[in-house]
C-alpha cells in the first residue's frame, strides 16, 4: 500500500537529508580560498513526485590532496550554487553564521516532518483498530 501522504513526507526527509549534507559542506570549507557554497532548491511536492530522473553525479578529484566529495542524490534535487552577497580577499563565498543558521532551520523542518510521518502512522493504526 503506497499512500501519497507518505510518499510526500518520505521525499521531503530525503531532501532534508540531502540539504544537511550540502550545508555541512559549506560549513567544513567556510575558510577555503574559492569555495562558493551550495544550497537545494525548495523543495517542491509537485516537482518531486512527477518522476523526475533521480541520477547521481560526483565531483572530480583534481589534485591529489583533493577530498572527493558525493552529496547524495543533491543532483536530484536541484543542487545549485549560492550567490553570495559576501565574499572574502580569497574569494571564499561562504558566511558562517548564515550557514548555521540554515542548518538549524533544516534540522527543525526535518524534525516537523518526521513528527508528522509517525502521526500519520499512528492515525492508521488507530484506524486498522490496532494500539497506536
């Protein structure tokens, strides 16, 4: 049994997942010379669901102190730079406390849906006649 409203909630923790990760990248190279941070497009349910091509991509090493970096499955949803209205002498895009600041939000939202998720689930058992 596929139920859309588990559907929708599964896509969403996985976007916000996916959104942690891109986020913690910016927040490990705050202080890389030439790094511009990246972020995901809002998610949207309708966009998601449509079945959209869910290929990955992977970044390039191209030195050897190069640290090979994989956002999982960022490419599907729409990963893209941030413009940066700060950057630094040695062109770093990234803002610290802006970062965290979306990291906490994420994190909140991600908690919400989750919330959500087990209700849902606990409102179906209820309707089977099983105990929540």
């Amino acid at each position: 049994m596929n139920l859309p409203i588990f559907s929708a909630l599964g896509e969403k923790m996985r976007w916000h997942q996916t959104r942690q990760g891109l986020l913690a990248e910016n927040v490990a190279n705050a202080e890389t010379p030439g790094y511009r941070g990246r972020d995901l497009k809002v998610f949207d349910v309708e966009a998601q669901s449509s079945g959209v091509s869910r290929t990955g991509v992977s970044t390039a090493v191209t030195q050897p102190r190069h640290i090979p970096v994989n956002a999982g499955g960022a490419s599907a949803f729409g990963a893209q730079r941030i413009n940066s209205f700060e950057i630094t002498p040695s062109g770093n895009g990234v803002t610290l406390e802006d970062e965290m600041m979306k990291v906490t939000t994420n994190q909140m939202d991600y908690q919400a849906a989750t919330t959500l998720y087990q209700k849902s689930v606990r409102i179906l058992r209820t309707a089977l006649g099983r105990q929540a």
